[in-house]
C-alpha cells in the first residue's frame, strides 16, 4: 500500500515536469503580442526550458547518487515552485525566458529520480513501471497544451503559471510525506567531466538555438557547434579508463543502451517538432481560437496514454526491440504524411486529416518511448544515476532541437520540409537499432526467444 501511495505521488510529479514543458505552446502568440516579441523570439520560451533541463541531466542524476534520489527531488520541486510564482509576475520575455531556464533546470531531476526511484521499488517489474511512466508523460502532453490554452483564453496567460505553482507545492508535500527514500549511491563528483559533457551538450543545443534566431552570423553557431563537439571528446578523452568517471564509458556502450537513447532522441524529436507546430499551424492559418486548439491537440497525447498498457502487453509478448522498430516505422511514415497534409491548404477538411495524423503519431511515439525507457533503464548503464540522466538529456535534447528546428524553418508553406526532417531523424533511429550484437533478455519478457530493444 505504501509504495502504491508512492508510485502514484512519482508519476503525478511526471504528469506535473510534462505539463510544466509544454503548456506555454499554445499561448506563444499571446505571449508574444502582449510582451511586444516576435512568434520567433516567443518560442524561446520553449527553448529555454528544454536546454536548461536537458543541460542538467546528468549533473541532477548524479546528485541524485550522491545525495538521496528523494532528497535531490524534493529540492527541485521547491526550486520549481519558485520559479513559477515568479513568472507569473514576468515584466518582458527576457525574465520569463531566463525564468523559464530555471523550469527546466528544475524539472532535470524529475525524470531521472523518478525512473530510478520506480527501479528500486519495483526491479522485478520494470517494463510494467516504464509503461506506468510513459503514460503519465502522456498525461502530462495530454493536459497541457489544452490546460494552457483554456487558461489563457479565461484568464490570460500568467494565470498558467500560477496554476503550476499550486500543482508544485501540492506534489511536494505529497513527496515529502509519502515516497521513501532509498539507499544512497556513493559517486564521487567528476568535476572535468561534468563541465566537459554539460558543456559540450549545452554548447551545441545553444548552437541550434541561436542558428534559429537568425539574429547572429553564421559562424557564430559554428563556431558553438565546434567547440561543444571537442568538449564532448573531451569527456570521452579524460574519461577512458577511468571507474570513477562521471559515467563510465564502458557502461554506455552496451547495445541495449545505445538503442534506446538513439530512439528516444529520434521520437522526443518528433514529439518536440508536433509540440511547437501544430500549435500555432491551428492558432494561425486555420484560424483556431487557443481553447480550440488546445482541445483538438488532446487527440495525440491521449492515444499515448491509452496506448501504453497496450505496448507494455506487446512488448512482454514480442520483445521490445520489435514493438519499438515498429514504432520508428509509425513516425516515419506519419511524419511524411502529416507534412503533406498540412499543404492541402486550410480549410476544415485539413483539420481533421491533421487530427487523425496526430491519432496515429501518437501511437508511435507511444511504441519507441515505452521500450527505449525499458532498455535504458534495464542495461548496464541504468544502475546509474547520471547515465539515466544522460538517457534524458538526449530525450530532451531531441526536444530541444526540434524547437530550434521549427524557429527557423515553420511557415504555413515549409510544412512538408518542417515533418520531412522529422521522418529522417525517425529514419535514424530505426537503423540504429539493428547496430550491435543482441543483448540478453531484460526482466519480465515473457516470451521464449525474446528480442529486447
């Protein structure tokens, strides 16, 4: 009974660090008129927040080693509690984008604690937890974009903010009161290769960033790609050979892990791009009011939801691997045809074809996240703190990266080009899986020659 009350109170805070990302996409324009900012420099407020959280990632997940998983998200949660009060009060985009960064810094611990607190919990029954997981992330997807376009249409937009910093301080006591600790892991901090990996990360995701804005030269995002590529062989450098690096590298390189990072990134780059366009595809020239939208957009991340049970079952019966390809396969061809649908022109008809793309987008976005949660969290690397960190940092760097992507190349006409790259780094993905040797089988597949992602 008591871990149930803690399972519960864990995917609620996933609901709440889910909601948190996304329920600024659909007010963007709102955002933008009333703090006197163009649509481009708006959807930094996307930005911010997922590069601060995929930024972090692996600091958050080593501090949650070194100081207590519980203890480490108790904290962010009174960090994002604060941070949310503040940007209800937001005077220009410059404070609620730099107030939108410490969201995200925040939120880095919520899902690294939370799949490492649901491992230790229940270990026999990872699949099942990681299921239970991605649905409360669909949860969080489901009811955020239309929690956020109802509340700015009745109230106006900060109204968002305050609203989260309610749901922050009702999940925090209900952490501190019912989920229990668990056993410290002793990790002594890498500081060359936390700066090293963060940095380089940071470095490349601010890249795509400023690239979006087409404010700067060219060479400047170059030259920010560049130097974020060497400080991540940097870390590879100073960390070969070392048992006590940040994250070994030998940990990493087992199949399973590799496979389920790439994917997760492909998907998160989708679900990211899905996040930021459709959203102002149906506010713009569709014409949708922000409530309508938010409404229509409850169709792909409610198929999440009810489809996770669904791909746990599957995955129990066929192996993971496959159900994941499967879903690669679903994203590629989704993606395409949701690109050409959109430059059908804008009429009613357009908007229900989109609505039934994103019917089908959420069932394959629902077949990859469930498994790559799984393998990750089932291979070598998931008995890390900061390597289960890392596997979030790529997720959300996928996210990241889609929101540049959509910055610089979204218009009512570049559609087809905007889903195009979409269905390419889904394409990615799909072969990545059948690099490596096949790993062993993971806990709880049930089937007699099991295919594990």
């Amino acid at each position: 009974m008591a871990l149930g009350v803690a399972r519960v109170t864990l995917l609620s805070v996933t609901v709440l660090g889910t909601m948190c990302n996304n329920v600024v996409n659909v007010p963007l324009r709102s955002i933008a008129a009333d703090l006197d900012a163009s649509l481009s420099a708006a959807v930094l407020c996307v930005s911010a927040f997922v590069l601060a959280l995929a930024i972090a990632m692996p600091v958050t997940g080593w501090l949650g080693d070194r100081f207590g998983q519980k203890r480490t998200l108790v904290l962010a949660l009174v960090l994002m509690l604060v941070a949310q009060s503040l940007a209800a009060l937001a005077p220009n985009l410059t404070v609620l984008v730099v107030l939108r960064g410490v969201q995200g810094l925040a939120c880095s611990a919520i899902p690294p604690m939370v799949m490492g607190l649901l491992g230790a919990f229940h270990p026999d029954r990872r699949i099942e937890m990681m299921s239970a997981w991605a649905a409360a992330n669909g949860v969080g997807q489901a009811v955020g974009p239309p929690t956020g376009g109802v509340i700015s249409d009745a109230f106006g937009w900060r109204t968002i903010f305050v609203v989260l910093a309610v749901a922050c301080l009702l999940v925090l006591v209900c952490t501190w009161l019912f989920v229990p600790a668990v056993p410290r892991r002793e990790s002594p901090f890498d500081v060359r290769g936390a700066v090293l990996l963060t940095g380089g990360v940071g470095l490349v995701l601010v890249a795509a960033t400023t690239l979006s804005q087409r404010t700067e030269s060219a060479w400047v995002p170059a030259l920010e790609a560049v130097a974020g590529l060497a400080l991540g062989l940097g870390y590879v450098a100073v960390s070969r050979g070392r048992a006590q690096a940040m994250i070994p590298l030998w940990v990493l390189r087992e199949s399973r892990f590799l496979r389920s990072t790439t994917a997760a990134f492909g998907q998160m780059f989708c679900l990211g791009t899905v996040l930021v366009a459709l959203p102002l595809y149906f506010t713009g020239p569709l014409g949708l009011s922000r409530a309508a939208a938010g409404v229509l957009f409850f169709t792909l991340p409610a198929v999440m939801v009810l489809a996770a049970p669904v791909v746990s079952r599957l995955s129990r019966r066929h192996g993971p691997r496959l159900v994941l390809r499967s879903g690669l396969v679903i994203l590629v061809a989704g993606t395409l045809a949701t690109g050409l649908v959109a430059s059908l022109g804008t009429g009613t008809t357009t908007a229900v074809l989109l609505t039934v793309m994103m019917l089908v987008l959420g069932i394959g976005m629902a077949a990859v996240q469930t498994p790559a949660a799984a393998g990750a969290s089932s291979s070598p690397a998931g008995g890390y703190g900061a390597a289960l960190g890392l596997f979030s940092m790529m997720r959300f760097s996928g996210s990241a990266i889609a929101a540049a992507w959509v910055a610089l190349v979204y218009s009512a006409d570049a559609m087809p080009v905007l889903f195009g790259g979409c269905a390419v780094l889904a394409g990615l993905g799909l072969a990545a899986s059948y690099l490596g040797p096949d790993p062993p089988p993971m806990p709880g597949v049930l089937i007699r020659t099991p295919d594990p992602g």
